[in-house]
C-alpha cells in the first residue's frame, strides 16, 4: 500500500505507529483518529496496526503516556514545594501545546506509566512536606486537575489568540453597581488565563493544602 515502491519499507513498531497517531491527532483532532486512518498514513493494512496496538484505547492510552512523559521529573535536589510547581506548570504546558488531545484527557483516567512515575514524584514532595501518603494522594489529585483545567480554558488562546468563551461582549453590556461586581466586569474584559493567573491560583491551592509553616516567633 505505500505510495512510493522505490521508497524502502519501515519496520512498523508500537513507538512509530504512536508517532504517527500523534501526527495525525494534531492534525485531525481525535474526531479524525481511527485504525483505518492510521493504518492508511502507515502504509499498512489496518490488522497489521494490531500487533502493536489493541486497538483505538490503547492507542489513546499510548498517546496520552507519550504527552504526560513531554513533563519535566524534578530531580531529588529540587526543593519538594518547587517541585510541585514544575509539575504543575509541566502538566498546562502540555495541555496548552497539544489541544488536540485535550478530549483525551478530559475523558480517559491517566493510569500510564509516565502518569505514575510523575504521581511518584509528586507524592514523594508532599510527604516531605508534611502530609501522609492518603492525604498526598488527594492533594496531588487537586493540584493536577487544578493544571489540567487550567490547560484546557488557556488552549483555545494559543491556538488562536482568542478564547471562545470570554466574557467580553456581556461585560460590555454590564451595568455594575458594587465593587465586586466592577472587578470582575473588568477581569472579564482582559486576558484571565495568564502565568501570573496561574501562579497565583496554584500558590494559594498549596498553601491550603500543605500544613502551616512553623512560625518563627519566639
């Protein structure tokens, strides 16, 4: 089936149908992904896919192991709360350059081995930092929604610069009468979804979560 017969056949391995299934996401969206689709940019039949892949699933799965493994690891020397906020900020990094994936994420469980070696990690700096293991657990489930979601609304702005869902146009019929209600027809008026937006949001979400530091009062 390859178009070129002068053009010499690669071995079809499990790492270059995922490349490929990653190039054909980023170009049709997950709407665009099937077996059949892939199998035709391989130049194979689709029952040859099989041998690497079980099937759409595990193709996802495959997908969404090789966008968690693209974040940073902190190394050991790094501070454990410092850790955190590279992980965090690795995981919208992520969401934010591959929307095409963003459906993916949203609706599959992350169970892949990147996905464990970052929780690893991740719980590794919140135990040192004073929690147990359970309440690590939950913590590091927050902080990882917490950049996901935050991912998923900044997406749309690099694609195109635009946010599809700003609030803008209301705003601009608003007629605030409290201070409240003023600044946040003004937020909804500027660019929300920032680094300092997220920063922000992610130092008050650890700090909440993480036990009080000792004070140093006598």
């Amino acid at each position: 089936m390859s178009s070129d017969p002068k053009k010499p056949r690669q071995t079809l391995t499990r790492e270059r149908v995922l490349d490929e299934a990653w190039e054909l996401i980023r170009a049709e969206g997950t709407d665009g992904l099937s077996m059949r689709a892939l199998s035709q940019r391989l130049g194979v039949v689709p029952m040859a896919l099989y041998r690497h892949v079980q099937d759409k699933d595990d193709l996802l799965d495959g997908l969404l192991d090789l966008l968690t493994a693209r974040v940073p690891i902190p190394g050991p020397r790094v501070a454990p709360r410092s850790a955190l906020e590279r992980l965090a900020r690795g995981i919208r990094d992520q969401v934010v350059d591959n929307p095409a994936l963003v459906p993916a994420l949203v609706l599959r469980p992350s169970l892949t081995p990147a996905a464990y070696r970052m929780g690893e990690r991740a719980l590794s700096a919140f135990v040192q930092l004073g929690l147990s293991v359970d309440d690590a657990t939950r913590a590091w489930d927050a902080v990882s929604i917490y950049a996901l979601g935050f991912g998923v609304f900044a997406a749309p702005r690099r694609v195109d610069g635009a946010f599809p869902g700003s609030l803008g146009g209301y705003a601009e019929r608003a007629t605030p009468s409290e201070d409240m209600l003023a600044a946040q027809t003004d937020l909804a008026r500027t660019d929300w979804v920032t680094d300092t937006q997220f920063d922000h949001g992610l130092a008050a979400l650890l700090d909440g979560l993480l036990p009080p530091r000792p004070s140093r009062d006598l």
